[in-house]
C-alpha cells in the first residue's frame, strides 16, 4: 500500500523550508496583502450571519455523525449513484486511483484531460501519472493555471495560486502562452486565460473534477466555484471522472444548507459561491453521457481509527485556517512541503501518512488558536497539534538533547527544593552570558532564541526566596 | 478573603517583580496572600511540546499544592489556558477518579489576575498611579482561550495618569508559543518583528500584557534593537502609586 501526500515524504522539515521562504520579500509581501484581503472580506460576511456559531456547531454534528458512520453511508451513496447511471470505483491509495483515472481514460483513446480544481489530484499526483501515460491535462481553474503553466506548486488550498503577484503571473501567460503581448490590467491577464481555455473547453472529451460534497441518499456530486470554469468541465465534456476522498460524504441534500453558508464565506468571503453544481449519475441528453466516481482512502480510514484526532477529516477545505494563520501569514504555503498548507495542513498531511513523514509540521504552529476560532466546523486545531507532537515524542524522533532538556526539566519542576536548586545552578551557568540583566548570546538548542531576541536574565533573587525573606522579617 | 497565589515557575525566577506587584495589588485592596512554597509549574511547557508523561507528575503536584485553597491567582493567563483547556483531558487520561474529581473541583477556583480583580473582587480602579505612554499586547491565550476580552484595559483605564493607546493587529501571535520560539525562530522571530513594528507605530513607552512570556519575547526585541521601549506586566502598573514615583 502506498499512501502519498503529494510530494511531502521527500519534503525538507519546516523550519529548514521555512528559513528559505521567509528571505523571500517579494513571496512575503504577497502572502500577506493576499490572506489580509480574505481575512477582511471572510470577517465582514461571517459577522452578517446571526446564527453562525450554531452553523458551526451543526456543521461539526453533521460531520460527526456521518463519519462515526462512514460505511453506512458510503455504501448507500454507492448505490444511489450506480443506480443513477454513475460507475462508482473504490481506490484505497493514491497509485490506485491514478490507475483507474488512467485505465478510463485510454479505454475511451483520449490523450488529453480539462481538469477543475481537485486538491486531491494534487494529493495523489495525478497530473504526474497522467502525462507518464501520454495524456495531457489541462487545469483550468485560473489559478491551477497559473500554477501549472508556471511549473509550480499550490500554496493554498483554496488560492493556490496566492503567492503570485499580478506581473509574475503576466510574465507566465506570456511566455507559456506564447503572447507577443499582453495589458498589466487584471482584466487583460483574465481574457488571455479565458482565450486559452475556451478552446480546450470545447475540443476535449473528457473531464476530471473534484467534489466539495457527496450526497449518501441521492448519491449526488458537488462541486462549488467562483469562475465557472467548473461548470463547463462538469458539463461540456462526453465523460466525467470525479476523485473524491471518502471524508466528503454527508447525509443528504437537507445538510447541504448548513454547508453552502459556512464554505464560501469562511473561504472567499463570498455570501454564496457563483457557481453551485450538483448533479446525480448520468442524464439522457444532457451533459456527460459516462460519469465515473473515485473514491479514495489514501491513509484516511488510518486517521478515522484515532478518536482524538478524528475531526481532522471534518475539513471541508475552506482555507480560513490558512488566511488566519500567523505562521503561515510568514511562510506562505510551500514551506509545509505538502499540497495541504497551513495549519489543516500541519495536522492532516502527517496523519494520512501514518506520522511516517512530515513530523516536524506538528511543531509549525505557535498555537495562538487562531485557526480554531475560524474553522467552520470546529476543528479544534491546536489540540491535534498538541497530540501529534504526543505521538513525534513517543515515537523518539526527537533530538536527544531536547529530550534530555525536558526529562530534565520535568525532574527539577517535580519538587520545590529540587527546582530552588536548578535556580541557583542555572544562575551559575548564565554568568558568563549575562550582563545588564540581559543575555545577548546563548549556545545550543537556545541560539536561535538570541539570534533576534535577547534573553531575560534570572535575577539573584526568585520570588520565592523574596516570599520566605518577607515572612520571616514579619 | 485569603488568596492563594500561584506564581507560576516562569515568573518565580525570572519576574519576581510581578509577583511582588501582584501581592502588593491585592494587599492593598485589603486581602490576605499566602504563597504555598510546594508549587513548581503547571506542565504547559511539557504538555504543548508533546511531553505527555512528564506533564502528569506536575499536574498532581499543582492539586497537592492547592487541593484546599479557596482562590488561587495566577498572573499569567497562558498557564491559566493550560489548565483550564488541559487539565480535565488529562485527568480523563490519567484514569484516576480522584484526579478527576480534584481537578473538577479545583478550576472554578483559578483566576487569572485580571479575571480576580474584575470577576471576582468586582475592581476595576486599583488606586494606580502610573504616568506613562503605554500599550496592552493580548496574549493569545488571554484572548482566545480565557476570553479576557477588555477586563485588562478596563483595569488600565482606571490608572492615574496613564496615556493609553490601542495596539495596531492586537489579535496577532507575538511568535512566541514556548518552545516554538526555539524549534522555529526564523518563523518566530518573523513574527515578532510585525509585532514589534506594531508596538513602535503606537510610539509607546511601555509594552503592557497579562503574559510574562508574550512580554519576554516582544521584550527581547525591543531590547535588542534598543527601541527603549520596555515591557512591564499588568500587575506592576496596576501596583504602582504615586509615592512610588516620588520614592524613585
């Protein structure tokens, strides 16, 4: 079995990433102008909604309830769908499902694909497997364009194009797209994508999508956008394939209202997405003639088994975590070294793994909870972080220093005289570091804190040798 | 009313100062202070670094500490999140019922400094006397876990000669994040500089915060690129009068 998350099993660890990205001004500026530009717009509408927090706490019930429930209603989505006319295919990892998205495609002679934005194609890399087979896809949400044509990698789940600037994505359309020329106006880059992929709308046959929801009961698809792109790869095409993890399901059509409200506003800062497709098997006359559904596991039924970080697979990939996140505000995307950035990204790429991978995105979070307080449904995201850097601890992929550091720690904090003790030692130990009651240089684990910031020094008297003075001169 | 103070380790050897001022507070209000010389650390060091185990022995030395005092304060509102959103999980994992039922009876107890002064002692003016330019840095935990909301700047409003001015992307981590600051201080320390251009762009003398370690951090900032501007906890503002003034 070979689960794969993109390419983060061959990522460099956070903070070596992380260092790299950060000295890039230009990345930074875009990063922070683009998630402040979200982040205001996704306030302002999610303030209009009186009964948000109760959306929320429905969205996190509904979401509960079907995955303590997953088989039921996976199966029943199965055979609602089949009956409709779709062919539903079962892929327990990223290889097999990137067989069966092939094998339909050759069986129908095609060479080439249009695709609307799927993280999970990202996920089990597709385009990759594709194009070894000699099939060409073609992204066509805008940004997927952008990143596709300029041999990049999403850094945002939603915008993965986000840390692009308007002139570097110019310089990209003009090169990749062969343009002699083209206006710096968001409108003339815009018309130039629209005159790229309206062609390729109308000629290639088949289509691949994502979903956003699966409906069990009538055994629908959904998919919502904002540039319509999306619609026409979801109709014009003779065939469908849709790759969708089995975490997206839902009950039926009646739990879609909660949904529709909580994503595009927590996502886009859009009261409804422009764009809201939902179509159920195939219909005679009527866009594709063939649909076929891939269902993936990929490590997913993995983080199901674990109660205390199970809600992880609640994520219904909004992106607010990303815009609200600090950290991320620094890094951008690319640092996470996964398709899923940002602080859904910390907690669901190493868990699909197996915490084989990736065991230092546990850590890229300050835990400041920012990403909780905006998540629509609830994830308590710094309480998976905390258990994941649990499971990091248990599993001994630890430097033995820090190890020895905190064993240390936990020993002299066990007991009030042995702590008075490591006081006075670590007074001792400082004296050469220390002066003004500041120290501007330390060795170690705790260089990086004197990099840029100077340290406290302990002072010669501790509270508690100040309290015990006090109470005896009374 | 007797207060228990719960200094926490941090603050016990490195910030004496907002101990003192903590005592000197709630002393001057007319209440008792004792300081139970057992207590160590809460364990949020340990626990939020993945250190589960080790976290355990401090959560019960914390309950045989404090099992019967009738009001603890804490002048840190990060250790006070540390127990109030970790501590009832991890007496659930402990397996032990008395732990548990410990545990259950003693949170209702622990305030957070501001949280006592306002909640439960129904103060807000202190009888403080501090005239200077000053800007109140929430600490995430302060604002997202205990939801302190305005109950610091309330106490502040009511100091004698303060000048107070609203910090620019106040919701914004520091960077600090315990042993964050150490594992990632090229992210950390990115994220502090935004905060400390924040601070800089309020022209304030005194960086104010209910969190030492928020404080220790944007401090080691503002003191390495010498801004002159100082942090200073909540508690020694409020602690001091206008005989301090003259005494110095």
């Amino acid at each position: 079995m070979s689960v794969r998350v993109g390419e983060a099993a061959q990522a460099p660890p956070f903070p070596e990433a992380a260092k790299t990205l950060i000295a890039n001004s230009q990345l930074r500026r875009n990063v922070r102008n683009a998630t402040d530009i979200i982040r205001n717009k996704r306030n302002r509408v999610v303030g209009e909604v009186e009964d948000w927090q109760e959306l929320r706490d429905a969205a996190k019930s509904i979401k509960d309830h079907t995955l303590r429930h997953l088989d039921h209603y996976l199966l029943q989505f199965e055979e609602a769908c089949t009956r409709a006319g779709g062919k539903v295919h079962w892929a327990k990892d990223a290889d097999e499902a990137n067989r069966i998205i092939t094998e339909i495609i050759q069986s129908h002679q095609q060479n080439e694909v249009i695709k609307v934005k799927t993280m999970t194609s990202d996920e089990t890399r597709l385009n990759v497997a594709l194009e070894k087979a000699g099939i060409t896809p073609y992204e066509t949400d805008l940004a997927d364009l952008i990143v596709q044509l300029g041999e990049d990698k999403p850094s945002h789940i939603v915008v993965p194009a986000l840390h692009r600037n308007r002139m570097e994505i110019r310089e990209i359309f003009m090169r990749k797209m062969g343009l002699d020329s083209l206006g710096y106006q968001p409108e003339d880059i815009a018309a130039a994508a629209r005159a790229y992929l309206r062609e390729r709308f109308l000629r290639v046959k088949i289509g691949i999508s994502g979903a956003n929801f699966l409906l069990a009961e009538s055994g629908s698809v959904c998919v919502v956008e904002s540039e319509g792109n999306g619609r026409m790869c979801l109709s014009l095409p003779d065939v469908l394939i849709s790759l969708v993890g089995i975490e997206k399901i839902i009950p039926s059509f009646r739990e879609l209202e909660v949904f529709l409200q909580l994503l595009p506003r927590s996502a886009t800062g859009e009261r409804m997405n422009p764009y809201n497709s939902i179509w159920t098997g195939v219909t005679p006359g009527d866009g594709p003639q063939e649909f076929h559904i891939v269902l993936l596991d990929n490590g997913r039924t993995k983080v199901l088994a674990d109660e205390a970080s199970r809600e992880t697979l609640d994520c219904i990939r909004c992106g607010a975590c990303l815009n609200a996140c600090p950290v991320y505000r620094q890094t951008g995307g690319h640092a996470y070294g996964s398709i899923y950035a940002g602080p859904i990204g910390a907690i669901l790429t190493p868990q699909l793994q197996s915490m084989e991978h990736s065991q230092t995105l546990p850590y890229a979070s300050s835990l400041c909870g920012a990403c909780y307080e905006v998540c629509p449904v609830k994830i308590n995201i710094p309480e998976i972080l905390i258990h994941l850097r649990t499971k990091v601890v248990e599993s001994g992929e630890v430097p033995i220093t820090e190890k020895l550091a905190m064993k240390g720690a936990a020993f002299a904090m066990g007991d009030a005289d042995r702590l008075s003790i490591a006081h006075a030692f670590a007074r001792v130990a400082q004296s050469p570091f220390s002066h003004d009651g500041k120290i501007e240089r330390l060795p170690g684990m705790l260089a990086g804190w004197t990099a840029f910031r100077d340290m406290s020094a302990i002072p010669d008297q501790s509270f508690r040798d100040w309290w015990k003075d006090r109470e005896k001169s009374r | 009313m007797l207060i228990s103070l719960f200094i926490t380790c941090y603050n016990d050897a490195l910030f004496p100062e907002t101990g003192k001022a903590v005592v000197k507070v709630l002393e001057r209000l007319g209440h008792q202070v004792e300081f139970r010389s057992a207590q160590t650390c809460c364990g949020q060091m340990h626990y939020n670094t993945g250190y589960r185990q080790e976290s355990f022995p401090l959560l019960r030395q914390f309950l045989k500490v404090f099992a019967d005092a009738e009001v603890i304060c804490c002048p840190s509102s990060s250790c006070v999140s540390m127990m109030r959103d970790h501590y009832p999980k991890m007496a659930e994992e402990m397996g032990d019922p008395e732990v548990i039922e410990q545990v259950n009876r003693i949170l209702p107890r622990v305030y957070e400094f501001s949280e006592l002064l306002v909640d439960k002692l129904g103060v807000t003016d202190v009888g403080a006397f501090y005239p200077h330019t000053v800007t109140m840095h929430s600490s995430c935990h302060g604002l997202r876990s205990l939801h302190l909301g305005n109950k610091p700047t309330e106490l502040l409003k009511k100091v004698q000669g303060i000048t107070l001015i609203d910090l620019p992307q106040s919701e914004q981590c520091c960077g600090f994040g315990g042993t964050f600051a150490i594992k990632n201080s090229d992210v950390s320390a990115a994220m502090l500089s935004e905060k400390v251009q924040c601070v800089l762009e309020t022209k304030a003398e005194i960086c104010t915060g209910a969190d030492n370690s928020c404080l220790m951090h944007i401090g080691g900032a503002l003191s390495r690129q010498r801004t002159g501007v100082r942090p200073v906890h909540l508690a020694e503002i409020l602690a001091s009068t206008e005989k301090d003034g003259r005494q110095q």
